[in-house]
C-alpha cells in the first residue's frame, strides 16, 4: 500500500514539471521577449 501512495505521489509530482511553455502560477505563456529571460541568478536572489 506504501509504494502505491508513492508511486502516486511520484507521478504527480513529474507530471507538475513537464509544461515548459507556461508559468506555472499565472499560467500565461513564455515568449522569448519577456523580460524574464534575461535575469541572473544574483539578480533574482536580491529580487527576494
């Protein structure tokens, strides 16, 4: 019964992490001129 709940749980989680075309909050598609795409690591970890 365990490994099924994990397997489950294992699925779920891959099937999150495989739509590259959206963000995943809003939802809204990723276009190559946002203003995202351009944005380091150190830039983000300042943002925060």
């Amino acid at each position: 019964m365990r490994l099924r709940t994990l397997l489950a749980v294992l699925a779920l989680l891959g099937a999150a992490c495989t739509d590259t075309r959206h963000y995943p909050i809003s939802g809204e598609v990723c276009r190559p001129d946002d203003p995202v795409q351009d944005l380091s690591v150190q830039q983000c970890a300042r943002a925060s």
